[in-house]
C-alpha cells in the first residue's frame, strides 16, 4: 500500500532526482511492475496523478524509480506527461 501522496510543485518536481523512469502503454502494465518494485509514495502535481515512486536498495546506494502509463495518449501527450517527471 503506498504512503501519503507527495504533493509537488512543478519546481519541485525539477529538483526531484529520478534515476529511471518506467513509461507503461497500460495500467495493467504499470501494476505489474508495481507489484515487483514494491511503491513508496504516489506523487500528484496540481492535483493530477502522475506516477508512483519507488525505492530500490542497491549495493551502490538507492536507486529512485517512477512508473506510470501513458494509456489513451497521443505522442504528443505522452510527451507531455514525460516531461512533468
């Protein structure tokens, strides 16, 4: 179960360091990756759900990870919502 939504601001979100950022075509698809990277927190811009953040334990440190769909957009949608994380 995720924590708490992180509530970002767009400057926030700038300053935000994601090493990976996984992009699903489906919710399916994002919720099977979901259930193997184990979500820490649901992140919301303006209100809008943008993806879920998680945190993987590595030998070298943590590695921050984004997942989201982009289901029923466009090239120039997805390209939009790209850019917001």
């Amino acid at each position: 179960m995720l924590n708490p939504s992180l509530q970002l601001s767009k400057n926030m979100i700038d300053q935000m360091m994601t090493d990976f950022l996984i992009i699903t075509a489906l919710p399916e698809e994002r919720d099977a990756v979901l259930q193997y990277l184990k979500p820490e927190k649901s992140i919301t811009v303006e209100e809008s759900f943008i993806g879920s953040l998680c945190c993987v334990e590595t030998q070298a440190g943590t590695i921050n990870v984004v997942v989201t769909a982009l289901s029923s957009m466009g090239n120039v949608e997805a390209g939009i919502h790209a850019s917001r994380i």
